[in-house]
C-alpha cells in the first residue's frame, strides 16, 4: 500500500485534531518534525524541472540558472540540479512549430531518458 505524501500529512493534521495535540506542546513540535520530513522526502520523490530562459536553464525549485553551451540538460546527461540536488524530473521549453504557416511556438516536455540512473 503506497501514501503520497500529502495523504501523510493530512493524517498528521487528523491525529492532532482527533487528539487535541496542544500546539506548542512537545509531542506538538514532533509531529511538525515528522510532517516536514514527510514532505521533504515528497520534494525528493517529485524532483525539479529545468526551465530554459532565454540562454540558461532555471531550477524550478531552488532557481539555480544553469548554463549550457549546446543541447538541454539530459543532452548534457544532467540528471539531478548542480545546486539542490533534486532529481530533474523534467524538462520545459518553448520552440518554434516551422509546420505551421505563422510559426507558432509551442512548449514542450521531455523526460528523463528510459535507462537514465538518477
Ligand atoms: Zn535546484
């Protein structure tokens, strides 16, 4: 049986209110210790997008701009952000659609690579 994270922590949030958890209490600060490890293993689980803008590659999580001097970060076999660590779980791009006549841009997605070893 797998729980997201958030799923997690609402449980947190019931048993406080099913217990009345008094806030500020001790037993109080360790259930927000567990939440925030819960939801930090959730960033973990989730990753980071590298978003091109203009000539670098933003972080989506922790803003790093990465330059690269040709292709996009899984082109250049980046798996995890140089500065947060997270996975890249994807990466987002505009480009210009040359197949229709007023060369609209569109954004596009692509994932990791299938056999990429985060
Ligand atoms: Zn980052």
């Amino acid at each position: 049986m797998s729980y997201t994270t958030e799923e997690l922590r609402g449980d947190i949030v019931f048993i406080k209110d099913a217990m009345k958890i008094d806030g500020g209490s001790e037993f109080d600060k360790r259930l927000d210790a567990i939440s925030e490890i819960i939801r930090e293993k959730g960033k973990r689980d989730e990753g980071c997008e590298f978003v091109e803008d203009e000539e670098y590659w933003e972080c989506s999580e922790c803003g790093l701009m990465w330059s690269l001097n040709d292709g996009n970060p899984f082109d250049n076999e980046m798996r995890h952000c140089p500065k947060c660590g997270l996975i890249i779980s994807a990466i987002r791009f505009t480009e210009t659609d040359y197949t229709q006549d007023d060369m609209p841009k569109v954004e596009r997605i692509i994932y990791p690579p299938k056999g990429a070893t985060p």
